[in-house]
C-alpha cells in the first residue's frame, strides 16, 4: 500500500470457492485479532478480504492509485466494515 500499487491475488470465499481479485489496496484493520484489507476494483467497487483467506501472496500489478487527501480511513471503516461485507 506503501506504493499505492494495485494488486492482484487468489482468496478463498466463505462458500470455500478460490477467486481472483486485483483491487487498489488503501486500508488496513485489524478487528478481533483479524486483519482486514479495504480496496477498490476496477469499477470503484468497494472490497473487503479476510487477509487470512488468501491462498498465496499478492502480486504488484502495473497500474498505481492514489487516494484522494480527505479520506479519512478509521472513519471511513467504521462506516463500511461488516462481518457481512467480508469477502
């Protein structure tokens, strides 16, 4: 995230299904000793990883992001962040 480098990996889903998911990372969050990462697809489609969940280590793709100055992440968690919205 320190690159503002989207990346791209392999997760599993809660239906246990792998799935391939390349997203703009922004933000962390830890919440009941689990580790959550936030980013943004292609679309601008906000997602949530059990970082856990992944089943190898994320690859750098080629495109760079950058966050607009106002985003206020620890608010910006607390709004969107549900055991629900985890992918």
């Amino acid at each position: 995230m320190r690159k503002w480098t989207v990346i791209e990996f392999i997760y599993r889903t809660k239906e246990n299904h792998e799935s391939y998911s390349c997203v703009a990372p922004f933000g962390l969050k830890e919440i009941g000793g689990r580790w959550y990462l936030f980013g943004f697809d292609r679309e601008d489609h906000l997602h949530i990883f059990d970082i856990a969940n992944r089943t190898e280590d994320p690859e750098l793709f080629w495109a760079t992001f950058s966050v607009p100055e106002m985003l206020d992440f620890g608010r910006f968690a607390e709004r969107y962040f549900t055991p629900e919205r985890v992918k």
